[in-house]
C-alpha cells in the first residue's frame, strides 16, 4: 500500500455497504480513485477487488486508526472526503439508556468531525471538497429515531458551520440529505430495537411496545421500497465535481415531501400527519 493517497483521490469512510460502497464504485468506475474506509479485513478485500479503490482499514471511532490516517494523509493531497459511516439507535427516548446516545452521537457526529480533521490539510492542498451525508430526518424530527435524528440535525447545522470556515481556502461543505434508503443500517435498527426492548423495564414495555413494534414493521416496509443507494451516490458525485455545487442535497421524493411539509405546515398539523404516517 502507498504511503501517500493516490492523486486526486476521493476518501469515503463507512465503503463497505450501502451508500458508502455505492459511491467508491461509482467514483472509480468513473476515473476517481478511492480510499474506501472500511472496518474489517473482509470487507477491505471484497471493496479491495473493485478497480481504482484502495482499502484503509478505519472504524471511525477508534483514535489510533484516524490517527493513522492523518499521518497517511500528511503531506498529500485530497479531492474530496465523504463523511458516510454511521449508525441508527432507535427507541424512546424516555427509555434510550445513555450509553445508547452517546453512542449514536459518537459515530454520526463527533467522528465526522475527527475525519475531517485528519482530512482537511490534505483537502486543503488539493482545493478538495466536503460532503457529509445527513438526513430528511434531520430536519424533521421522528418518534422513536430522536438519537437518530438528533445526530443528523447536528451534521445539517455543522455542515454549514463548517463551509464557512473553510470558505478561505476554497474548500466547498455540502450535506446530503436522504430520505428512506434501502440500506443495511435500518435492518440493523430493526435488530436494535427488539435489543431495547428486551432492556426496557416492563411499565416502558406497557408503555411502548406496540407502538415500538409497529414503528419497526412500518420502517422494514419503507426500506423495502426506498431508494437506491446509487441515486445517493449520484448526488455525491454532483457535490464533488459539479462547478456550482449545493449545499444541501434532498434525495427522494419522501424527502422533498417531508421538507415542503414541515416548512408550510404548523407543528400541531405537521406532528399528526407524522403520526399518520408512522401509523403510530
């Protein structure tokens, strides 16, 4: 492996699946190289065979491997970073322990500003670009997904926070703002939420259940029909290389539906459509 990252490279963290291993094939089939951060030895062979991506092994919460990318990435250049690794947390968050939503904030929020960190002098250098991907949902606001959505409000905000700081040395920050996905991180908010359950105490359970467990099935049929991860990837590429980027990107016609909805509609109103549509 090359000590310096490939010129012109673009670095998208969380590769293995999803929206992340959508956008390095769609990146390097067409002439971009791609530094792919993955978590595992298996998932850097399986990115590892696509052309013109290069694996790092990087779980974006653990110091000494971002660390290591900085270090990798000193004195080099960069022609984007895709801040895409992370995770859903979901449960009440009357009932969500602590640990949970740190937990959630850790991934989604805090260690994209780690990255970028690692990443900025090299994008610096190489007049690159940042694209963070959010969500609708940080916009909006959902039951039973508030550490979810919590996290994803931070990243709309910071996004902007950010391009104006780096406005000085041409470094454009959008945000990417999807709404349902079928990607692999909702079957494992699937996975945690009958977790939470089982640790909820039973007045929580009385309380929460069957509204818990319809929340879970209404989100497993969204995701059955949500959008390709590839029409994400898309708009990343026009984030990257488009002469006149956004700054935000709404990805879906959920997600625009949503936006409209909660920009005319007064809370009460917005809140019970909500609720109508979550049938919870």
């Amino acid at each position: 492996m090359s000590t310096a990252p490939p010129h012109g490279a673009v670095l998208v963290t969380g590769a293995s699946t999803g929206i992340g291993r959508a956008t390095a094939e769609r990146l390097a089939g067409a002439g971009t190289p791609v530094l792919a951060g993955v978590r595992r030895e298996a998932d850097a062979d399986a990115v590892g065979a696509i052309p013109g991506v290069e694996p790092v092994i990087l779980d974006v919460t653990n110091a000494d491997h971002v660390a290591a990318l900085a270090e990798r990435l000193r004195g080099g250049s960069l022609r984007g970073l895709v801040n895409n690794a992370g995770i859903a947390v979901p449960g009440p968050l009357e009932a969500l322990p602590l640990d949970e939503l740190r937990r959630q904030f850790e991934v989604n929020v805090f260690a994209y500003v780690a990255i970028a960190q690692a990443a900025i002098p090299a994008l610096r250098t190489g007049r690159g670009r940042i694209v963070n991907i959010g969500s609708i949902l940080g916009r909006v606001g959902q039951a039973y997904v508030g550490a979810y959505v919590g996290s994803k409000g931070a990243v709309h905000l910071m996004s902007a926070s950010l391009r104006q700081e780096l406005r000085p040395w041409g470094i454009w920050v959008a945000c990417v703002e999807p709404g349902v996905i079928a990607t692999p991180i909702w079957d494992k908010g699937e996975h945690a939420t009958d977790d939470l359950t089982e640790h909820m105490t039973g007045e929580q359970r009385a309380l929460y259940g069957t509204s818990l467990t319809t929340f879970r099935d209404q989100v497993s049929r969204q995701t059955r029909h949500g959008i390709s991860p590839d029409d994400v990837a898309e708009r990343i590429a026009h984030a990257l290389f488009s002469s006149r980027p956004k700054g935000y990107y709404l990805v879906g016609k959920d997600a625009r539906f949503l936006d409209a909805m909660q920009r005319v509609l007064p809370v009460r109103a917005r809140d019970r459509l909500l609720q109508r549509l979550l049938s919870v």
